[in-house]
C-alpha cells in the first residue's frame, strides 16, 4: 500500500504547517491512501493544507518582492531585497526568496494535486454536488499557485499527478506558458461551478466570488500571450459576474457619506474580518492565534515604515509605537512618481486614497512632552522663537483591542487637540505630505516637515547623503504604508492580525475597464467602471471631482489607476508585465533608481539553483534565458 506522504514532485519540497482555516485537524500521515482519504475527516484536513501557502507571501516579505518591488511604485531604503528591486547582481539563482516562491506553490500544487486526483474515492458526501463544492476548493488554489508560477518562473514544470502516485520525479520537462494557462482557466471553470455562492464554515475558505474574480485576473493577464480580444472578452465576463450580480454573492463597493469615503471605509478595521469588497482573502484567526507561525502574522507594514526610531526620535516619535509598527526594516519606500504623479500633490484632494492608503502624519509617542531645544531649531532650520515649544504626549496604554481582550499602547489616543489654535494638532512631531510645502511653512511650524523636495533629486532619484546636506535624515522620513495597519488589529509594534485581501472588488472593475478597451474598445463601459472606483474614494459632496471622461480612459490611465487603488496590495509587477511595461525605458521614467533592468532576462525570474542541483537533467530542463 502507498502511504501518505506529503512531498512534493522532484524530492525537494518540504511541507509547510496547518492552515488558519483548520479546526480539529485529523492527521492521515501514518497510514495509506485508501484509509487516509477514504473518509471525510482525512480528505477535508488535506482541503486545510491546500491553503498553507498563503500564509507565507501575503504579509510577509517574499511575496512583497517579487509582487510589488522592481516597478514603478517603489524603491529600496536598507538594500535588502536589492535583486527584486534593482534588477542587480542579488537577481541569481541563489536568491532565497525565489526558493521560497518556488517551493512554496509547488507545494501547494502538490497537495492541491492530492486532493483532486484522490476525490472520487472518499466516502461520507451526501452528494456529488456536496462532495465537488469541497474539491472545488483544491481546484481554484491550485489555479491561484500555478498562476504564481507561470507569471514568475514562465513555462517550468506543470504538474496534476500528487507524488504519492508518482513518487519523485527526478527528470522533470517544461510545459508552455499556454499550457499553464490551459489548466489555470480550466480549474477555476470548475470552481465557479461547484463552489458555494456564500460562505458556509470558516471564514476565508473560497467561495464563487473568489473563482470569478481569479477568472477575470487569469484571462486578462493571458491576454499577454496573445489572442487578446478573445481573453478580454472572457475576462469582462467573468469580471461582470460579479459587478452585475453582486448581490447573489454578498459583495458591493463601500459607499461614500459626507463624512469618510468609501475607500477609507474599505480600510476600516471595523469592515476587515467582514469585508463586502473582499473577494479572496487571507483570512487571520485574531482571537486564539491559530494561524500558521501563531501571532507572526501581518508583517507587511514593517518593510514600508519610514525610520521613528531614531531619525525620528529627536521629534517624539517611536519604534516601539504600536500603531505604526516597528521600523526596524526600512526597505521600501514610495517613488517619486507614485507620491507626485499618481496621487495629486496637492494639500486637499478630492481623492482620499493618498491619506488612506500612507501614514503622514507621526505624532509624538515618547510618553511625555517633547521641548524642542535650540540644538533641533539649528539643525532642522526653524524659527528661533519655537525653543521652548512644546509638542505634546499623544501615547495612551491600556488601549484593549479586539483580539482576546488584548492591552496594548499607541500614539495619537491623548491630546489629539489644538489648543493653540495654529490649525495643526499639539501632538504631531512630523509631517510628511506629497506636496511642496514652502520654505516659510517649513521653518515656522513646530513639527518637522519632509517633502518630495527633500527627498528627491532633480532626475527623480532618492537623495543620496552627498547630494544634499540634510539627505542622511530626510531619506529616511517619508509617508509609510498604512493599508494593513487598522489600529483595531495591532497586536504589537510588528503584528497586525487583520484579514489581508488577496483580491477585492475595486479591482475587478478595473479588471473589467481594461477587458472593455482590450475587447472591442468599449470607452463608455471602462469610463463608467473606472469612476465608480473613483467616486468611492471621495467624500459625497466631492465626487463629481473624481469623475473622468470616456476620452480620459486609455490603457495608460487604468495602470495609473490601478497603481492608486492598488498600492502596496501586491499586483503591481504583473500589472507591468501584462500591460508591456516592464521595459528599461518605463521603468527609468518612473523609477529612475532602477539601472539594471535587461527585457531580454528580467520578464522572469531564474529558477532557484537548488532545485537546478537537485534535478538529473539540469541541462535539458535549463535555466531560464540569460541567468
């Protein structure tokens, strides 16, 4: 008899640990196939893995570079993840974060795999239709890691068979880019028809808003291989699915009030653990902890936070500081042209998706008054007559948060007034705004104030410490990510326990917008999807600002309007690939720090050498082009 082991294809995956989404997980590893799938509790645990490999690129740092950096969005702070980010020499086969993708989706391939190829042998559904709704979920998971997979790697090896039957398979073949996306559309086909329209146990297992919205993406993104009328028209299908019926499937855009945005509402971690716009997600159990890694989760936000700790800290502000994390990572901060050219720099758009989607505004968390002294009016250049000013306490402990009753502490709970009447709050200690603030401005406010001034060179590069002489502070303060950082869900200064979407609804309608251009250029169908995005993000009384004409709406203002909805959500490096960007001439337009990047080797990633090492037929398997 064939015993159960979770290995992957080629001898080389290790599995990873229990799914979020697993209860009381039954453990089959210690007896064969037929007994370990033949009944429902061992087959549904298997279903629990097939999730695992979420849980190690959504609010972690591999997925972050290889979805987000090397684009138009962001440059690097601490030259960390320099090879995803620059395109240099660190983009090898060697780089650990590729083994860790690679691994990782194979993996869930693999027990993906698993699922669907032992489904028919396992007892207990009352029906066919009971027992498909549960391998559904294997098949849109396997669709999701083998859209990774191709996107990263290009054409590699294309698996169906779980190891268990085939054991290791030491002389792996490519399969073509096509032929990934053959089995991509065919397995999420299925789960649209098979999984449930609404969730029926825990929360975050994939329904049928899920497998639509993975459609759309996986038709669209083909659309780069060709056929491209045809793949649109099939992405705007499955993307109108969900816009046109969106009731069926419990999904809406949040709408805007007088008050706050519908994009802020979005954000709010009163809507994260029960959000209309999340389609797929990972979803994070807050209360006991039962995720992989336990409590380790949400550390997104790190990688993105400007220095509080010690640049900073003259000014009040903290590392240690709950809401806005620990900034002990620095790698990623904003380009030039996202701050300056896709959001407005202007003090008071109409837009609110600058100020929702970055922390700005550092208020001092010392837990006392900070004077400012004569030593920081000489070095930040400000008004003489602020020695003595005091900028207020904002820190508060104590604060109770929604996970088991947690206490923690945060800046921005005390004092959050203006006593002095200035216009500005008493406790703010930086203040960092995509718009120019004049020299004026900046000397006489008590804070300290950085702009795009300070922090670009004349070609749009960072400041470098010997191009100006306050660089070695200014480059390390900007604004800071802040989507995955609802202050509800802070657990500590480095954990946020929020659900993290995967993919949510603003996006399919731009998902649509693009199909409707792409498919027989339908500018009136992509205008009116694109400013309903775009209303959402003001307050009512503003949102015939945010309107644009049919005219407006190019395949150039999508991709900027993705890059303002979608920031720092992990997509932003397939955007380019789909749209034709990823070229040295877009890249050094809006990213000029990025020198390295070579079309002919950079559209993929190299296949990590382990695996290369590993494998009995190096040679003909290759490595891919020019690595």
């Amino acid at each position: 008899m064939k015993r159960l082991r979770y290995k992957i294809s080629f001898a080389l995956l290790m599995a990873v640990g229990v799914s979020s989404c697993s209860l009381d997980e039954w453990n089959p590893s210690t007896v064969d196939v037929e007994t370990g799938y033949k009944y429902r509790d061992g087959y549904e645990s298997l279903i629990n893995y097939c999730y695992n490999g979420l849980y190690y690129f959504y609010g972690k740092i591999d997925g972050i570079g290889a979805m987000e950096m090397g684009t138009d969005l962001w440059a690097n702070v601490a030259n960390n993840e320099t090879g995803f980010i620059l395109y240099n020499s660190n983009m090898n086969a060697q780089l650990g974060t590729l083994a860790t993708i690679w691994n990782g989706m194979y993996a869930t391939v693999n027990y993906c795999n698993t699922a669907i190829y032992y489904a028919d042998q396992v007892e207990d559904y009352a029906s066919e239709e009971e027992r498909n709704a549960k391998v559904a979920e294997a098949y849109f998971l396997r669709g999701w890691a083998n859209w990774h997979l191709v996107e990263q790697f290009g054409g590699v090896s294309l698996t169906t068979i779980p190891s268990t039957e085939t054991g290791p398979v030491n002389s792996p073949i490519r399969a073509s880019e096509q032929a990934f996306y053959d089995l991509i559309i065919s397995d999420l086909i299925f789960a649209t028809e098979h999984l449930p329209d609404r969730p029926a146990g825990e929360r975050g297992r994939v329904t049928k808003k899920a497998a639509y919205a993975m459609l759309a993406k996986a038709y669209l993104q083909r659309t780069r291989l060709g056929d491209v009328q045809e793949n649109a028209r099939l992405a705007l299908e499955a993307a109108e699915e969900l816009i046109t019926n969106g009731s069926a499937y419990g999904v809406s855009l949040y709408q805007s009030d007088d008050q706050q945005s519908g994009f802020g509402k979005l954000w709010s971690g009163a809507n994260n653990k029960n959000n209309t716009e999340f389609l797929f997600i990972e979803a994070v159990d807050h209360t006991e902890g039962r995720n992989p890694e336990g409590w380790n989760r949400g550390r997104t936000r790190q990688y993105y936070l400007a220095d509080t700790r010690t640049t900073g800290a003259p000014w009040g502000t903290q590392e240690n500081e709950t809401w806005t994390g620990r900034s002990n990572s620095r790698n990623f901060k904003p380009t030039k042209y996202l701050l300056t050219e896709l959001f407005e720099p202007v003090p008071d758009p109409a837009d609110t998706r600058f100020k929702e989607t970055f922390f700005y505004e550092y208020y001092n968390a010392k837990w006392a008054d900070v004077t400012i002294s004569q030593s920081m009016v000489s070095q930040y250049r400000k008004n003489p007559n602020l020695v003595g000013h005091v900028i207020k306490n904002t820190a508060a402990g104590d604060v109770t948060l929604v996970q088991g009753g947690t206490n923690t502490w945060r800046m921005g709970v005390e004092n959050m007034v203006d006593n002095n009447g200035d216009g500005w709050l008493d406790g703010l200690s930086i203040f960092t705004p995509n718009w120019v603030m004049s020299a004026q401005e900046k000397a006489d406010l008590p804070f300290w104030i950085v702009d795009p001034s300070d922090w670009f060179q004349a070609d749009g590069r960072w400041v470098q410490p010997e191009s100006h002489n306050m660089a070695t502070y200014t480059r390390e303060i900007y604004p800071s990510l802040k989507k995955f950082s609802a202050w509800e869900y802070v657990m500590d200064r480095q954990y946020w326990l929020g659900d993290i979407p995967i993919i949510r609804l603003g996006e399919v309608y731009l998902i649509a917008a693009e199909a409707a251009l792409l498919y027989n250029n339908d500018v009136n169908k992509a205008r009116q999807y694109v400013n309903a995005v775009r209303r959402r993000a003001a307050i009512t009384s503003r949102q015939s600002e945010m309107e644009v004409s049919a005219a407006q709406v190019t395949l150039d203002f999508i991709l900027a309007e993705r890059g303002r909805e979608l920031a720092g959500e992990q997509t932003r490096w397939y955007d380019l690939k789909r749209m034709g960007k990823l070229t040295a001439d877009y890249l050094r337009a809006t990213n000029p720090d990025i020198q390295f990047f070579d079309a002919n080797k950079h559209t993929v990633r190299p296949i990590p050498q382990s695996f290369m090492d590993a494998i009995a037929n190096p040679q003909e398997f290759g490595q891919n082009p020019n690595y």
